[in-house]
C-alpha cells in the first residue's frame, strides 16, 4: 500500500488537530474542575494547611512539656523523698496549669496515678495513689471535667463530674 506524501501530510495534520483539540478540553475541563474546587475551598471554613497539623507539637510546646515533666518529677521526688533517677512520670493530659498521668519508682511492683497543679509558678502534686481518685481533691483544686470526668465521695461512691 502506497500512501502518497500529500495524504501522509494531510493525516498528520488531522490527528494533530485531533489531539490538540483533545488536549484542551482535557485541560479546560481540569481549570474548571480546579476553580471549583476553589470555590469550594473558599465558600468553608479552610483546616490548617496539611503542614501545619494543629496535633503536631511544636518546638515551644515540647519544651514546655519537658520543663513541666521535669518539675512534676521534681515535686514528687520532694514529696516522697526520692531521687529524680528513680521516678519515672508519664504525663497523660497537660494544659501547664493542671496535669495528671503515672508514675513508677525504681523498685515498684506498680505504678500509680498522680494529679498536679501549677500554683505560683510551681507543680504540686495534690493527689496520687492505686486506688480511686477522691472527689475532694479534684474539686479542692478545681481539676478540668476534660481531665477528671469521675470520682469517688467520701461514702465510696463513682461519681461524674459531667
């Protein structure tokens, strides 16, 4: 089969037509895909950027927990008489005024619960222990519901702070 170079020149020609005409509905479709989107974007409330998790601590907020998990270390070693080295604190909810999460000393069988608060600068530890959480302690230094959702009366009894 012989193709003559004109109908060669011609075919190309046409498929090249073709395919650009192709080419920007497929593009034209893509912009018009993208500035809904667009307007979807704007037309809600826009999360943070994906770079920019709001979970993500940030440099600040991790020195901030580490100076904190030192001085609630430091407060329970004073508490208990114990060296720092042999406290180990694991900080379960923090908001730097109110804190609570566990703690094991070297030679424990067990750990504990323990729950601090920042007066004047300074973490306390205002309760800890194996057992239930005393609703005195909790409403004495006003412990967040968020953090403390029950605890136990004095006549024994679960109680929700909700």
């Amino acid at each position: 089969m012989n193709i003559s170079q004109k109908t060669l020149i011609a075919l190309t020609l046409v498929m090249a037509v073709s395919l650009s005409a192709c080419s920007i509905d497929i593009n034209m479709g893509k912009d018009k895909e993208a500035e809904q989107n667009t307007k979807d974007i704007k037309s809600e409330n826009t999360p943070a950027p994906k770079d920019l998790d709001p979970n993500e601590e940030t440099m600040e907020t991790k020195t901030e927990n580490a100076q904190d998990l030192a001085e609630i270390t430091k407060a329970m070693a004073t508490k208990y008489e114990e060296k720092e080295e042999n406290i180990t604190i694991t900080i379960e909810d923090n908001d730097h005024m109110y804190a609570r999460g566990t703690v094991i000393f070297k030679d424990a069988v067990s750990g504990a619960w323990w729950l601090a608060f920042k007066a004047d600068k300074e973490w306390e530890i205002v309760a800890d222990g194996n057992g239930a959480m005393m609703c005195d302690d909790v409403d004495f230094n006003e412990f967040p519901v968020a953090m403390v959702e029950t605890c136990t009366n004095d006549k024994g009894e679960e109680v929700s702070r909700r």
